[in-house]
C-alpha cells in the first residue's frame, strides 16, 4: 500500500472541506452519477452472466463435439457441476480417456477480442472456441519436416467452450482432453474463435451439429473445417512446436504445463450480411499438458521407461528422445 503520512491526511481533508464549502451542487451532481454508471456497470455485468449462464447451460450452441465424441458423455452438465459430481464419484463421470495419449487444453482468457465491421467501427464480440485435433496421416520422415505440418489433416476430435457474450476480454478457465494422440509431430491443434449471433444460437435445436463440414448449404475450405457464417477467426498449433523444443525447452514447470499467448488470424467472412461479415481479431491465453505421453507411438524403450517412472518430466524425456527440429507455428 501506499502510506500517507498525517499531515498529508489533513491536507487532503482540508482541500475536500474547501470544495464541498464552494461547489455544493457540483459535488451532489459527480456523486449521482458515479453512482449511477456503478450501477449501470453491475447491472450489465449481472445480466450478462446470467444470460451466459442460460445459454452454456441450458441452451445449445451448436458447436459442440462431433457424435462419435459426443457419446463418451452421459451428463449434460456446466463444468464445476460436473467437477463436483466426480469429486463426489457418481456414476456416469465423464470418460477420462484411460488407455490414450491425451491433449489436456486450458482455455483461459482472452484479449482485445474485437470485430471490425465494414465502416471500421470495433465491436464487442460473443465469443466461443471451438478445439480441433487434426491428424496427418503422413511417414514419420515426411512428419519430422516442418513444412508438412501445414497440411490440412483428418479431425480426429473436436469440442467446444462456452459462450461468452458482449466483452472484449472474455475468460474461461475451461479445460479439454482432446485426443488420442499418436506422433506429436504428426498432430495439429486447430482452434476457430467465433463470433456467435444470439439469434441463431436461440434457433438451434440440441441435436443439430456444426462439426466437420456437414452442412449441404456451403462447403468447407479444408476438411474439418468449423462451418460457420459468422465472423471466425482462428490459429494453428504444431504440438511438436510446444514440446519438442530441444535445447528452448523449459526444464522447470512443464508439470503444471506450458502457457502462452496465440494471436488470432482472421477467416474470410462467408455471408455477406453485414452482422456476420468483419474482421475478427485477439489473442487467446492457452495452457497444454499431455497426459500419457509414454503411449506415444515412435519412442524408444529407454524414453518410455522413463516417461514411465517420472510422468511429470516428459518435456525433457521427449526433447532427448527427438530429432525434431521446432519450425514455423
């Protein structure tokens, strides 16, 4: 803190004394409306979570996982409900993925997150994201090159977060496993940030996916693409760039993962309305840690019997096991 010695205090007493002696009226009017706008603000952040409440948990909006994913849940629940329930081992948890290689993804926040409508003018978005995990079937040879991860690959899971609504600095804290993961140099992870409309998401009903390209009115420039009209804008992760780093990579707290700051790259807009076109533009804070990294394909027996015995230090038994060679993101 800050500390004001007691002739600073009287000062300060003495100079408000003087002003609310002089300018009685003024001193009403700024009280009002400090008043007022603190109200105003806690009345809109107060309907905004409520709203967000509504949709995440109640609504449905239609970016959710693929079917084939969605049928590893057996509850419909926010997060923390679900959090608690394991927590107190009811049946029907959500399936932790035993037995895979696994992508555990933080969506923890964002920033400057703005659409930039076609008269210039920045808007606050309805923010989601939506994970994908993309596979590329190609040889380990070709997969240690860094030129062919760019390729687009096969989808093999995707999930999304929930919605948050009228902000420019949205925060999730909302963690996915994403899996299974076979080479992380054959392995992609996408994530498209949408700008949703409110409307269409009221009009959704809950068995209507927009995953891996499905919709027969518009077609998909790559596949798995996130089929949407409305202002997206995405970016693309190598996961051999996050953990196979060679001599960059963190030797201390890669246990609790690695975090980082992913600048959003906008899609050109599909629909020509004027709400669904723009530039969508932000940074979206990620934390990655792989669980299981000793059921990855390619390892040596040396590297997996020590990922076995110190699962928290697979960063570095992965570095000293790799000839990978970290290119562009």
């Amino acid at each position: 803190g800050i500390y004001l010695g007691e002739m600073v205090w009287a000062l300060i007493f003495a100079a408000l004394n003087k002003v609310a002696y002089l300018y009685p009226g003024r001193v009403v009017s700024n009280g009002t409306l400090a008043a007022v706008l603190g109200l105003k603000s806690a009345g809109a952040a107060t309907g905004r979570r409520a709203l967000e409440g509504i949709i995440n948990t109640v609504g449905s909006t239609g970016l959710g996982a693929a079917p084939p994913t969605s049928s590893r849940r057996s509850r419909g629940f926010c997060p923390r409900v679900e959090r608690c329930l394991v927590a107190c081992r009811c049946p029907g948890h959500l399936d932790r993925r035993e037995g895979e290689c696994v992508l555990s993804v933080t969506l923890l926040a964002g920033r400057r997150m703005t659409r930039e409508s076609t008269d210039g003018q920045m808007h606050r978005i309805n923010a989601q994201a939506v994970f994908q995990l993309a596979r590329h079937d190609v040889s380990l040879a070709q997969a240690l090159d860094s030129a062919a991860g760019s390729a687009a690959g096969t989808v093999v899971d995707q999930q999304a977060s929930g919605l948050r609504i009228w902000t420019k600095r949205p925060s999730w804290n909302e963690t996915f496993d994403l899996g299974p993961i076979l080479r992380l140099e054959a392995t992609t992870l996408r994530v498209a940030c949408v700008d949703r409309c409110l409307a269409r998401i009221a009009r959704k009903t809950p068995r209507k996916w927009l995953t891996f390209s499905r919709r027969p009115a518009t077609a998909a420039a790559r596949p798995g693409d996130v089929d949407v009209e409305e202002a997206a804008a995405e970016v693309e992760v190598k996961l051999a760039n996050i953990f196979l780093l060679g001599d960059a990579a963190p030797s201390r707290g890669a246990q609790n993962g690695i975090v980082g700051w992913f600048p959003l790259v906008s899609r050109p807009a599909t629909s020509a309305h004027p709400r669904f076109s723009g530039k969508l533009t932000g940074e979206l804070k990620l934390r990655f840690h792989l669980r299981r990294a000793h059921l990855l394909e390619g390892l040596d027996e040396t590297c997996r019997q020590e990922l076995i015995r110190r699962p928290s230090h697979y960063v570095e038994a992965l570095n000293r096991g790799s000839d990978y060679t970290p290119g562009a993101w």
